[in-house]
C-alpha cells in the first residue's frame, strides 16, 4: 500500500500478508486477487475498521470494478475446506517464488 520494503536492501522479511475476503472465506484463501503484501503499518491501518474503504477502492483500482466484483462473488461461493489441495497450491506458490528470486 505504502509502495515500501521493509527490510535492509529491500528485502520481504517483514511484509505480512493481508486478506481482503479474510482467511474463513476458503474459495479465496489463496487467491492472488485476494491477497496483498503489506508492511506491518498498512496491514494494521487498512486491513480493519474506518479505513478499511480505502481498501476496497485499492483493490477496485487494481483489479478494475468488474474483477472486483468477480472476487467478491468467488469469496462468498461455497467451498468445502480441503488441506491437502491448500498445500498443493502453497507449494506451487512458492516453487514459483522460488524461480523469481
């Protein structure tokens, strides 16, 4: 949000990550549209109460009104809690961080 790093040379470390749909909504639990890095501060600051508008017109920003809306319509869908997909899906994620750097 801030458009800082939080560490030395830039580095990740202290990034967190925020959940715009929160983590019991299971169809976007680890969606990339629903999840953002935040440094500590943002996360505290937008991440809950009154500023949580701005939020919402970040994410609308990013994702244009109909992503959004396609978002908000994946992360009130149903979907039934399955641990073994997730860390399929964490792994993937990561093998795929993992290239990056």
């Amino acid at each position: 949000m801030c458009h800082k790093y939080c560490g030395e040379n830039n580095s990740l470390y202290k990034l967190e990550n925020s959940h715009y749909w929160g983590r019991g909504h299971e169809n976007t639990r680890f969606d990339d549209r629903n999840c953002h890095s935040f440094c500590f501060t943002c996360h505290n600051k937008y991440g809950h109460g009154e500023k949580r508008i701005e939020y919402k017109e970040w994410l609308i920003k990013r994702l244009g009104q109909d992503g959004y809306d396609r978002l908000q319509i994946d992360a009130n869908a149903y979907k039934k809690r399955d641990d073994a997909m997730d860390l399929i899906i964490i792994k993937e994620k990561l093998r795929k961080l993992e290239e990056e750097c």
